[in-house]
C-alpha cells in the first residue's frame, strides 16, 4: 500500500491519495496533501478543513453541500456560504479535495 | 487541466465519423477492486490462480441462464451499423470501442469455447484463446461501456452491447478481478445502506437542515421525513440527492410537490438508495438483494405507494425488473402504478390541477433536456408509448418559459449517454468521461448558440454528476445542469388551493 512519509511516520493511502485512517491525520499530514494538490493552504482553508473534521467526527461521513455551505455561513459569514466560494478554496470540488486534504474518505456514489 | 487532449466539438452533431486511432484508450483502466470491496459481494478477494478456467465455467453458467446472451454472440453479421453510434468511440476515435468490437472481445472466447466451429478452426472463424492478454483487454474495454444501449436501436439483429457488457464483467467479477468503484459501493450500500456511505443520524441532520432552508425560503412547513411509519408513500431516491448539486434542488421540488399534494411521504434510512449498482457488474444476485431493501422498508413503514426519484439505472431497475426481484407487491395500493416515477406523479399533479406552476419563477430561463440512457432505452412513463420521453418534457414545459429540443439524431431513443453512466463515473476514468460527453456537448453547443438554451435539465443522479463535472472542460458553466425537480421547486405555488 502507498503511504505519505512524515518525521519518521508512513501514513498508507489509497490510489488517490486519500488517507486510509481518518485518526491518522495531523495538520502537518494535511500541508502535505494540500502541496499534492498544488493549494497553498490559507486561514479560508483551514476553516473549512476544521469543520469537516468536525461533521466527519460525529456523523462519520462527509457533509452534503448543502449542509457544508450552510455550515461555513453561519461560523464565518454569509460571504462564505456559497458553492462559489468553496469551488475557489477548492478548484476540484470542496466534496472530495477538501475531504482528501481533512484525511477523510472519499465520498462515493453517483456525485 | 487535463492531461489529456480535450476534443474539439464539431458545429454538426451526430454527423462526424472519427478517423480510426487504435490503441488510443488501451491506457486508461478503472482501478481494481481490493478484497474489502470484493468479499462481502460473494466475490473472490483477488484474482484467482485457476482463473481461466472459471471465467470458462462462469461464461458457460451465463449461456445457460440466459438465452439472449447466446443469441446477441451468434447473431452479429459485422454490417457496421453499430460501429459510429458509440459516444466512447465518437469521442476517443479507438476502433475497440466501435460496438461490435467490444462484442467481438467476448464473442471470440465464445466461440472458442463454445462452439464447434471454434473449437475446430480456433482463429479462422474469429476464435480465440482466452489469454491473460485477452483478459486485460476485457478489463480495459468492458469498462469503456456505459451500458447505455444507443447502439442496440442501430443493430438490425437488436444484440444488446450492455448485455454483453454486464456478462463480462460478472465473469471479472467471479474471478476477483472486479472494478473498485462498484464493489466498494455495493459493498456500502448492505453495509449502511446507500452508495455513499450516508448513515442514518447524518441523512436526518441534512433532511432537517433542508426542512429549515425551505422554511426561510418560502415561510412553508414543508416536511422532509425519515423513517415515518403509515406515510402514504415511500420515495426511493439516489443518495446524490441528499448530498449534490443541483440534485437536492430537485429532492426538494419533490418535498414541494407531496406537501402541496397533501400526500404523506417518508425515505427509508435502510433504503436510502434508489441506484443499483448490481446492474452495472451485470450480477442478478446483487440486484435481487438491492431491489429486496425496498421491500423490507416498504413492509416495516407500511406504505401504500412507493416512488422513484430522478435516478436513470434506478428507473430501469424499478420499472422493469423490480416486481421480479422484490414482487408481489400484493400489498400496495392497486390504484397506482408499482413502483411510480416522481415525475409522473409531479405530472398528473399538473394535468388535474393538483399543483400549480408559475414559470415566470424560471423567467430568462430556456431550457433543454438531456434524455437518460435508461430512462429513455429501458423503460417508459405514463400510460403511454414513448412518455419516458414526453412526460419530463411536459413537467418542464409546464415550469419555464421556453423549451427546445437537442438535435433529433441526439434525443430520445437516440440519445447519448452523459458519458458517466454504467459505473464509470469515477475520477480515474476522467478521461474517458470527458471524451465520452462529446456527442452531447456538441449537441447542447449548437442549441446554445442557435436558440439561445440556458439550462439543460437531467433526470438522473450520474448525468447531473457528470455534466456538472465535464461542461467546464468544454468551456461551459457547471451550473448550467438543473434537476427537472430543480424547475418544479422554482416554479411551484404553495398555499395556493390549499392552507
């Protein structure tokens, strides 16, 4: 299995890149799977990655759009509470680059 | 970005017959499925040691059960009718994915096997042994198939490539040799019971987020209900439209159409899916128990009515096998349809004034419709030939100011697939999905700067993935995909008759 390589540690992988443990994941893990994606991680980032780790912690999935949306209005602001705005932070879709840099699962299914 | 090269569209849709790139696909395969997904399907973990011989002993299992897969490999006369009306090989040029050259990978280990003909003169009657080479090729090109069956309407013989298809990858499948992204699904939905993975306590949290958001939006208590013993009716829905965009636009125009309706509904958490994914690796087993959850849950919450939401395959599936898999529906209202389509509940609404529509809530708005492969090719809606076709074109018509069709060679039962269907909306089949959506990028080009489309509207959970996910790489909006559910939340007038 491939696995990222961190002060001493492996952390496995799947194909994609997505941690295989979601407890596995630190900040420093996700600076580097951000640099995976090419995305310079802002303040805007980590609010976002904050709160899916968050959702992911007490529903054990990644939130719906809709919900992540709603979400980031309501802790940061209605500027913020938008598809748009987190297509920006996350130019491949906030579903599934902002999970893969939080250390969650990929989302699955027909989206 | 992408790595690849994106094809160029051309101003005459349906009319371009590619010149011939061999090999130009051979590169691009799904990624394998690992025990974890392959073992609780019955499957097995990897790869099997012997398995030539049971991929051999698994075909001839399928020859026995069913007959038409016998008749579609005998029946090919190679007339070429089939060879340009693939949107795979319109969009790649790969001759491999001409129809009867998919066919023609499991045709050849048939009749090697199979027949005595093969058997005698092996490569002169087009016969060949099955290889490791041969293998790898089923695999590459079984998975370059969206099942979508456009090529059947063309065969004079009517041989189904998507049976074929399936046969295939059931065979993979028996041998450990499976797709990831299938398998993990399937794998998910017995265990949780959705394809994405959406546990119960999670999809009330977004049902009752949905519930608040329509409540600021209008001032209505439209209800979003979970597991609600004695509802009337239990919507069977893609797990998409909890989760995406535009999909949960249309789940909550299905919301506004029961509550106006007056008429009690409620998901299941434990059928929290309207996809099967059995259909897509050709495995009835998968498909029985899939199609059986929906029965569980409609006993357990003693509904009278069950209904599907926007989900093409699930349409299929529902429509024409579901009473096989999960029947007798012995204890569902006789008055109506088993299973119904939303949109043709939302339809008869419409036609006996039961909902109200206002289109001016669409004002600038023109739209077009995408016709789903399964919708449009394995079923029907309404209680006429050809209303999987008119009735989603008569709910649109009904919420928007204008309405124009695509090009006739692109439509109805000559639609094209939306390039992701059949399994192969996956990442690692990207650009597969991209060239596959050309025929119907160019055909949604010419409408746009001909009669001024805005919006095309989707009846299904993967083709609403799918464009949002592909229109930008043809220089498109991704949000110019709507639910036909999406239009019907817009426009529909609540209170009005009611309250």
């Amino acid at each position: 299995m491939p696995a990222y390589e961190l002060n001493g540690k492996t952390y496995e992988h799947d194909e994609e890149g997505y941690l295989l443990d979601v407890n596995q994941w630190n900040e420093e893990l996700a600076a580097i799977l951000a640099k995976g994606e090419n995305l310079p991680l802002t303040s805007e980032h980590w609010e976002v990655i904050g709160f899916l780790r968050e959702y992911y912690n007490e529903y054990q999935i990644a939130p719906a759009v809709r919900v992540l949306t709603k979400a980031i209005a309501k802790k940061f602001g209605p500027d913020k509470g938008n598809n748009k705005y987190l297509y920006e932070l996350f130019p491949y879709g906030p579903g599934k680059q902002a999970c893969k840099i939080a250390g969650l699962p990929k989302p699955t299914g027909c989206i | 970005m992408a790595d690849f090269q994106i094809p160029v569209l051309s101003d005459e849709p349906a009319e371009f017959v590619p010149e011939l790139q061999p090999g130009t696909m051979a590169h691009l395969r799904p990624f394998v499925a690992k025990p974890d997904h392959n073992v609780p399907l019955g499957f097995p973990g990897e790869l099997v040691d012997d398995w030539k011989d049971k991929a051999i002993g698994r075909m001839g299992d399928l020859l026995n059960r069913y007959r038409s897969l016998r008749v579609y490999l005998d029946s090919c006369v190679k007339c070429g009718s089939c060879a340009d009306k693939c949107h795979y090989f319109l969009g790649t040029n790969d001759p491999k994915n001409m129809p009867v050259a998919r066919q023609d990978l499991l045709r050849s280990v048939y009749r090697r096997y199979f027949t005595t003909s093969g058997k005698l003169f092996g490569p002169l009657v087009g016969a060949r042994d099955l290889t490791q080479e041969v293998l790898e090729e089923w695999y590459t090109y079984f998975h370059q198939c969206s099942q979508c069956r456009r090529c059947s309407v063309f065969c004079p013989y009517g041989i189904d490539t998507a049976e074929i298809s399936m046969a295939a990858r059931d065979i993979m499948d028996h041998v450990g040799y499976g797709m990831k992204y299938c398998n993990e699904i399937i794998t998910k939905v017995h265990k949780i019971g959705n394809n994405l993975g959406l546990p119960g306590p999670a999809l009330q949290d977004t049902l009752d987020g949905l519930e608040e958001d329509v409540k600021d939006g209008t001032g209505h208590d439209v209800k979003f209900p979970m597991d609600v013993k004695g509802a009337e009716v239990l919507l069977v829905t893609p797990s998409a439209d909890f989760f995406a965009e535009p999909h949960v636009d249309g789940l909550i125009g299905y919301a506004k159409v029961f509550h106006q309706a007056g008429v009690s509904w409620t998901v299941s958490s434990y059928a929290s899916e309207a996809g099967n994914f059995g259909m897509f690796i050709g495995s009835y087993e998968q498909m029985f128990k899939i199609s059986n959850r929906i029965r569980k849950a409609a006993l357990e919450l003693g509904v009278k009515r069950i209904v599907f939401g926007e989900c093409g395959h699930a349409w299929r599936v529902a429509y024409s096998f579901l009473n096989t898999y999960a029947g007798p529906w012995d204890f569902l209202d006789p008055r109506y349809p088993v299973p119904q389509h939303i949109l043709e509940f939302t339809n008869d609404l419409i036609r006996n004034g039961g909902i109200r529509l206002d289109k001016d809530a669409n004002s600038g708005m023109v739209l077009t419709v995408h016709d789903s492969c399964n919708v449009a090719r394995a079923s029907r809606m309404g209680n006429v030939p050809g209303g999987q076709f008119s009735v989603p074109r008569d709910v649109i018509r009904a919420c928007v100011p204008k309405f124009v069709d695509m090009h006739p060679d692109t439509i109805h039962d000559k639609t094209f697939c939306c390039g992701g269907g059949g399994g192969l909306l996956t990442d690692d089949l990207m650009e597969l999905r991209v060239k596959g959506a050309k025929p119907r990028m160019e055909a949604l080009k010419q409408v746009i700067e001909q009669q001024g489309v805005t919006h095309m509207a989707a009846m299904c959970a993967i083709c609403k993935s799918q464009f949002t996910k592909v229109l930008p790489y043809y220089g498109m909006k991704m949000d110019m995909i709507v639910s036909v559910h999406g239009l019907v939340s817009n426009a529909i007038q609540l209170g009005v008759n009611k309250d």
